[in-house]
C-alpha cells in the first residue's frame, strides 16, 4: 500500500537523526565575539588587579592578618563591621561583589559610552565605602587618558576602607607610591552625617582627620554640610581651570554628592545620560553637573550594575581579568546554523516533491509501490 515517504517511519526517523545532528553542529559552533575596546578593558582589570596584589602584600608586610570568613579572596579591601570610623552599615556581599577587577573595565565602559576620552576632565567624588570601585574608576580614567578631580569622604560604611590606620587614603597613597596609580584626593572631608562626621565619636573624628592630614589633602572643615558642599563646589571651579568638566562620577552615599540619603536610591545606578526629572528631597553636588546636562556615573548599588554587565555577585575566587560581557559576548556562527538550515529545508523540500510525483502516479493509475 502506497505510504507518503513524509509519514514513513523510515524518513522520519532519518530526518529526526538529521536535525539532531544538525542542532548539535549548531549549537556547538558558538563563538566569543570581543566587544569594543577589549585591549583598553583588558589593561585596565589587570591593573586594578596589581592595585588588589599590592595591597594584599603590603598589609601582609605590615603583619596584618586578614579575615579568612568575611574577605575570602584576602583582597585588604574589606574592613571591619564596625569601626571608630564606621559611618553607617553596609552590606558585605555588595563589598564583596565590587572587589572584581573586572570592574575597571565596566567603568571604562560607561566612560566610553558617555563620550568621555583623552584629555577630558572627570568630576570625581568618593567615600571610603567602596575603596575597590574607587581605584577602578582612577585605573579606568587613567587608562583612557582622562584628569579625575577627586573629593573623597574619608568615614565608611561597614565592610568598606574602615580600618583607622588603613583608610582609603592610605590605600590611594600606597598605590601612587608604587606608581601603580597616578592620580589621588586632593581634598578630603571626615564625611558621615552632614559630611562632618555626625554620630561618630570624638575619637572617630580625631582619626579620620588624621588620615587626611599623613596623605597630604586638602581638609575639607566646614562646621555645616552647607559649608562643606560649598567648599566643594569652589575646590572643582578652581581645578577645572577654564576647561569644561565631560563626566561627573559618584561612588558610595556622600550626603554632600547626593544631598540625603533618600536620593541614593532615585538616580539609576550607572551611566546616566540625560537628567531625570523628578521631585527629589534634596540635592546636593552631583545636581549642579547632572542639571547642566553633564552625565553621571552613580556607582552604588553594586549588584545591579554587575547584572546589568554580567559579572558574578560576592564571587569566590575572583574572576579573571576579560571575564564577563563587557569583554566579549557567546553568539551562534551564523555561517553553520545558516547551513544547517538550508541542509534540513532542502531534504525536506526533496521529500516533498518526491511524495507529490507520486502522488500524480498513483492519480493515474499507477501504483508508486509497484515501480522500482
């Protein structure tokens, strides 16, 4: 009895092993694709992770034992929960997640995005909460050619540059002495509440002016948050030095960058290009920039700016340098699958008008079984 060969359960099976191999072929064709500027994104991790070696040996040097449970790729970048410094919690997987060298290259990423290059100034205002993105973004600018201006709020969160004898400033002086960085603060303020240290004790305060003095900034000593942000404001008119700042980069809840605690969480992390309206309780520096239509990078909530650029949260042990899709990114070889496809449609058109001849034979009275 004639069977369409379409219905066979010989073609079927034959075309069932044929697509299977097809897919596999498919499949295992994938190829990494570089993203733009993987050579400057590749200089910039392996020089955030020299900076990260540098300080691990300089703290093993100076007898330090490091927390094998709560710094578990023993990076010297976590501090302690508390601290005479420590401003206001933090979250350690967020501190941990920002330790990825990686992180350089991400920022040089959004430098890039931003129109930002060689010989462009670049506001820069950090915390000692999150020392690791704050030498990311020095390495980034340094390896695209660009002038950080930097303002640092020494006090820390929890987990971040808290150690008193180790303050994030220490970390930058340490670095621009091994010439592994070539930019560093220029001016300092204790931070905390009110950018002056407020719910830190006496001795907390004692401390961090301190730090500021044996790394030779600039202090920052307003009695006020409104006379702090405005010593800031004069510190980056004087330095841009009649050229036009390009970018203005936050790390870290600065109340005198963000203006109240509230804000952090109403600018989208990252690059933002364009100002966002919206009826914000407060403002503080980085409004003066963002407001005159100069992007912003606001680097704070760290785990959704390592989703957004595939990098791994808390990881254990740190990724390698190029790890991550700002590096490159897995796409099928179209040729293959584009072959692949042809093979499959072409021995299915086959069949088909195999079957339709057939079919007009056995129309006419033939029986297609009967032919050899």
């Amino acid at each position: 009895m004639y069977r369409p060969s379409i219905k066979s359960h010989r073609t079927l099976l034959v075309l069932m092993i044929l697509a299977a191999g097809l897919f596999y072929w498919s499949e295992n064709s994938r190829v990494r694709i570089r993203q733009p500027n993987y050579d400057l994104k590749t200089q910039a991790a392996q020089r955030m992770l020299q900076a990260i070696d540098a300080l691990r040996a300089n703290r093993a040097a100076a007898g330090w034992a490091l927390d094998e449970v709560n710094d578990p790729n023993q990076s010297a970048l976590i501090g302690e929960r508390y601290s005479l410094i420590t401003t206001d919690q933090g979250e350690l997987g967020a501190k941990l997640t920002s330790i990825n060298p990686n992180f350089a290259a991400v920022i040089l990423q959004m430098l890039v995005d931003a129109g930002v290059g060689k010989g462009d100034k670049a506001a820069v205002a950090f915390t000692g909460s999150f020392p690791a993105l704050n030498l990311a973004v020095i390495i980034a600018c340094e390896v695209l050619d660009v002038e950080p201006v930097i303002i640092t709020s020494v006090g820390s969160s929890s987990w971040g540059a808290n150690e008193a004898e180790f303050t994030y400033l220490d970390m930058e002086r340490i670095l621009f002495d091994q010439e592994l960085i070539h930019h560093r603060t220029l001016a300092a303020s204790i931070g905390g509440g009110e950018d002056i240290g407020r719910a830190l004790s006496r001795s907390g305060r004692k401390l961090i002016e301190d730090a500021i003095r044996r790394n030779g900034a600039i202090p920052i000593e307003g009695r006020s948050l409104q006379e702090n942000m405005a010593a800031r404001r004069q510190i980056y008119r004087e330095q841009a030095q009649g050229r036009p700042y390009r970018i203005f980069i936050n790390v870290g809840g600065g109340i005198a960058v963000l203006g109240s605690t509230e804000t952090a969480a109403l600018i989208p992390p990252g690059l933002n290009l364009e100002y966002r309206q919206m009826n914000y309780p407060a403002r503080g520096i980085i409004f003066d920039f963002w407001e005159q239509a100069i992007p912003i990078i606001h680097l704070l909530n760290v785990d959704e700016i390592a989703l957004k650029y595939g990098l791994p949260r808390a990881p254990v042990p740190l990724p390698s340098v190029g790890s991550g899709k700002v590096f490159s990114i897995e796409r099928y070889n179209l040729t293959i699958a584009t072959i692949s496809t042809v093979i499959l449609f072409s021995v299915l058109l086959g069949i088909v008008l195999l079957d339709r001849d057939k079919y007009k034979l056995r129309e006419e009275g033939v029986d297609p079984d009967t032919l050899m």
